[in-house]
C-alpha cells in the first residue's frame, strides 16, 4: 500500500501539476524558473543519496526502519500540505518545502525497499516489486485525478491556479496520508 500512498506525491507535485505552477506562478514566469526548480530537485535527492547510507545503517542497528519511514512519510505529508502556501513572493518557502518534501518521499522511497526482503520469498522478489511499482501507478492517477476533478471544478467557478493548486497540495498530502495508514498498521519489521 505504501507505493500506492506515495505515488501521488510524485505524480501531482513533481511531475504534472506543482513544477509547472512553481515557474509560472512561484517563479513569476521567470527564466530561472525551470533552473530553481531542477536545483531543488537535485538538492533534495543530493541529500537522500548522502544520508542514505547512515539512515540505513541507523535503521538496521535499531531495527528501526518502521518508525524512520513513519517520520519520512510524515514529513513528506507535511511538507507537501506546507507547500499549499506557495504562491508569488514566497519562492525561498517554496524551495524549502520542495527540497524538504522530495527528500522525504526520497528517504522513504529507500525504507520501504529494505522491507521487501521481509515482504516475500527470494524468487519472488521481482514480482512483489513488480506490483508495487503497478499499485504505485495506480495511486498515482487516483491523486491526479482527484485533483483534476478539483481543478475542473474550481476552473468552472472562476478560480485561478493560485487558489486550485494549493488545494490540490492539501488533496495530495491527504490521499497520501489516508492510504499509508494500513502499510502502519499491518508492516512488521523483523528485529
């Protein structure tokens, strides 16, 4: 479930809907737009790439990589929800709450994967992860389109990307909340 729950966090807010509006509306529309956004991209997973391998050793010393993806989760929930207040004059806040939320989604990308042994039987492995990466596809489209129906609604009652996109954040980081519950719930972590 977890690749379901997370998936929309790329699909709506890196790929199709918040890195267009952060150039057009964060950025004003400015050249350096496009390289704002990309050097926060990269910041964000610069970061995951040099904390990965401490988070991993930490996680595995403590048997503790249920509560760190519980933290990155969260993090990247709330992060993604903070970026509901982007809108023009606040790209320091904008750039923060991207470079905070990728690295979060990042790190928890890496936490789940460590599961996957858990998860299922060695010749297995390949196609338990098949179908996460399918239920991630999945949950991807249900964020987008639950909030290109907002969008469609909130265009046909005159409301501007301004107003729709943040709602859009708050409808993302929500689903994402609400679906990574049963991976909490049920995921057991071998100690």
């Amino acid at each position: 479930m977890f690749d379901f729950a997370n998936s929309g966090y790329t699909t709506v807010v890196i790929t199709a809907v918040f890195n267009a509006y952060f150039v057009a509306v964060v950025a004003g529309g400015q050249p350096w737009g496009t390289l704002a956004w990309t050097s926060a991209i990269a910041l964000s997973y610069a970061l995951v790439i040099l904390s990965a391998p401490l988070l991993g050793a930490y996680a595995d010393a403590l048997a503790c990589k249920k509560r760190l993806l519980l933290v990155s989760a969260l993090g990247c929930i709330l992060f993604t929800a903070g970026l509901a207040l982007a809108g023009p004059d606040t790209l320091v806040v904008a750039l923060i709450f991207i470079v905070l939320s990728n690295f979060c989604f990042g790190t928890g990308e890496n936490l789940i994967a460590a599961f996957l042994p858990e998860l299922a039987r060695r010749e297995a492995l390949g196609r338990v992860s098949g179908w996460g990466w399918g239920f991630g596809y999945i949950g991807g489209l249900v964020s987008l389109g639950a909030c290109l129906a907002y969008v469609t609604w909130a265009q046909a009652q005159g409301q501007s990307a301004e107003q729709f996109v943040p709602a859009c954040m708050l409808i993302t980081a929500a689903l994402f909340a609400i679906a990574c519950t049963p991976t909490f719930l049920f995921l057991r972590e071998r100690s």
